[in-house]
C-alpha cells in the first residue's frame, strides 16, 4: 500500500493529513483522492444526489460583503424582489417536478416586513405541496443571511427546516479582510449556534481562493466543518464579482482554482462522511463540466435555478454565473443527465436530508426535537 493510499483509507485525519492531501498536485494522485471521496460518499450517503430547487427571491441585501456582485454599494444594477405567488408557484412546480426540496435565497434584511414574507411564504408552500409523493410536503432550506434567534424559530416554525449560512472563511483575519468593519466573525459564529439550537439543519461553506487564502486556512476550514458539527458544506470557487469592491485584486486561474476547489469537496468528505455537500454552480463557471466533476469528488447536492429567468441577471454574486437564460424544465433535464454521466441517480421525491443531522440528533437523544418526529 503507498503512503496516499494508506492515508486515504483512514477515518481519521490529523490537521497535517487533512493539508497534505490538500497539497496533491499530480494528476494520478487526485484522480485516487477522488475515487476514495466518491466511495465515501456512495457508502456513507448512498448513490443519490439530491436537487434543491432554488428561487433566489431578491436581490435587495442591507450588507456590503466586498466579494458580492448584487452588494448594496452596487448602484449598477436593477433591485428586484418577486412577489409571494410567484415565490410560491415556483415551489410548487418543485414538487411537482420531484425535486423534493426547495432553497429559498436573498439577500440579506431583518426588517418585519421581510420577516413575515418569508413565513408566510414557507408556510403556504408547506401546505400547498403535501401530496402522496411529498406526505410532509417539500423539504425548505433558507439562506437569508444572519437573523435574530426569534426570526430563526419563527421561520423553522412555520416549516423551513435546513438553513445555510456560509461563513466565506474561519480565518478571523480573512474574515476581517473580505467584509466591512460593521460585520465580524463573532455574529456569523452566534449566528449558526442560533441555527443549530433552533433544531435546522445548518450547512455553512467558503470561497475557495480567497485573496491571501493560503492553504492551512483551507484545512483550517476543513476542520471548523467538523468542530462544528455541520450537516451541510456549500463550498465555491472565489470569482470575482463585477460590482463587488475586489475587482481589482487577482483571482486564481481558472483550472487551478477549479481543482483545488475540487480537492476541498474530496478531503471535506473524507473528513466529515456523512454529511451533505453542494456541486455549487460556479464550479460550472471554471468549466463546462464543474458540477458533474464536483459530484464525482464527493459531493451529493446540486441546486437547480428556478428563479423566473428575467429575474436571474440581477442575482450575480460573482461574474460569470451560467444557466441565466435557461428555463427551469431545461435545467431540470440537463441536470439530471450531468449526474447520470458520473454514474450516480437522482433523488427524486425525497428531502435528502444530511444523514450527519440524524446521527447527531441521536446521538443526543432527542426524541423531543420535532423535525426528527416529523420526518421518520
Ligand atoms: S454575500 Fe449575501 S449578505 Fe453579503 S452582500 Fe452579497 S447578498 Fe448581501
């Protein structure tokens, strides 16, 4: 057995492990750190990989992040927010659809007004999508940003029952970098314990190729993920982001940034196992064939666009975003054939959920949690 095969075959990985095989840089050795992700995932999360109908709602946002392409500072482009029918009827043609699960995604605003919307929303999906197929109607994740506890319970409440959260980097220094100074690592930290305490599945992520980003700040990341206790990883490649204020700074190349992007879904399976991981779509911005390559090393997630194409142009966090003109039924078939080729199968008419929130729950023994009762 060589030395990578012997560390890829562990359960447990020290920090030196976990940046080692960060470091792989020859093809043949990437090609085996992918065939023991894809393994992982097959025997730890099964050969299903789950689509979450995303419905990007609004483009209006109260923040300033300097990577984000629809940022408030950004007076280029037009602000949108879709009206509660068309929210709702998106989320219905999920379901119809089979995809089992919506995300619902925003910028971020705290006002009461916004508040009310997305419960209204989440609740009317909920009762809206029940059926024979769908017994507790779709699966709703939220990514609507940092909120308050109260906020948090009443949306879980009203039946979001996953939320995502991305942390962008664990590196307070990093952190500090990318943000302005009114927003610190401390609040996204309370915010996802708020998460977890509430009973949401909480997935979390970063940008790969940060600006300075060296690669024990990836490990780094790696290990937060399993400190944490996450049960979800949406990870993407730094692109940078017309109308962001790091436009001036330089990104990785392209290939570069898409295999080391790569290289962090694989280790993060190997490390974590039973949790879910996203194929984000901005892999599929650094090539064609981005997010069949992310499920072939590990992931078992992808997020096809259900937002109304008009819509969709405004709603660009980094240059470059694909599928801005595609009708959801095109993305829906093209999809499924982009994870048929990496031999894996849809999962179609079912939530998904990370087999990592389960075993914690149990693990915990709480059988009071009401999602765990509602979703056996
Ligand atoms: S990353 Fe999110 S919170 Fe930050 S500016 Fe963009 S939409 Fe707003």
């Amino acid at each position: 057995m060589t030395l990578l095969s012997s560390l890829l075959a562990q359960t447990g990985f020290s920090d030196a492990d976990i940046l080692a095989l960060l470091r792989l840089e020859d093809e043949t050795d990437i090609a085996q750190l992918r065939q023991a992700a894809f393994e992982v995932a097959t025997r730890e999360v099964g050969n299903s990989v789950y689509c979450r109908g995303l419905v990007e709602i609004s483009n209006l946002c109260v923040r300033d992040c300097l990577y984000c392409g629809i940022r408030k500072s950004n007076h280029a482009i037009s602000r949108y927010s879709l009206d509660a029918q068309t929210v709702i009827e998106a989320a219905t043609w999920a379901a119809r659809t089979g995809y089992g699960s919506c995300v619902l995604q925003a910028g971020e605003r705290q006002d009461a007004a916004f508040v009310r919307f997305i419960e209204d929303c989440v609740r009317e999906i909920k009762q809206r999508t029940i059926s024979e197929t769908l017994p507790q109607g779709l699966g709703i994740t939220l990514s609507l940003g940092e909120q308050s506890l109260e906020t948090y319970r009443r949306w879980f409440n009203a039946g979001a029952h996953r939320y995502l959260l991305r942390i962008e980097t664990s590196s307070p220094a990093l952190f500090a970098r990318i943000h302005p100074r009114e927003q610190s690592i401390k609040s996204r930290l309370q915010a996802l314990a708020d998460l977890a305490s509430v009973g949401f599945q909480v997935g979390t992520g970063v940008m790969i190729g940060l600006p300075e980003q060296t690669l024990e700040d990836l490990a780094a990341d790696i290990r937060f993920f399993a400190d944490r206790d996450i049960d979800m990883i949406g990870m993407g490649p730094y692109i940078t982001a017309t109308g962001g204020a790091m436009t001036d700074e330089s990104m990785m190349p392209s290939h570069d940034l898409l295999q080391l992007s790569l290289k962090m879904i694989a280790v993060t399976r190997l490390v974590l196992r039973d949790v879910n991981i996203a194929a984000t779509t901005a892999l599929q911005t650094l090539a064609a064939d981005g997010r069949e390559r992310g499920i072939a090393f590990g992931a078992n997630v992808v997020m096809p666009n259900m937002t109304p194409v008009e819509a969709r142009a405004n709603y660009q966090l980094y240059d470059g975003k694909v599928c801005l003109n595609e009708s959801r039924e095109e993305c829906s078939g093209c999809l499924a054939r982009r994870i048929l080729s990496v031999g894996r199968h849809v999962g179609h008419n079912a939530w998904g959920d990370s087999k990592h929130y389960g075993r914690r729950n149990d693990a915990r023994d709480t059988p009071k949690n009401s999602l765990q009762s509602r979703q056996r």
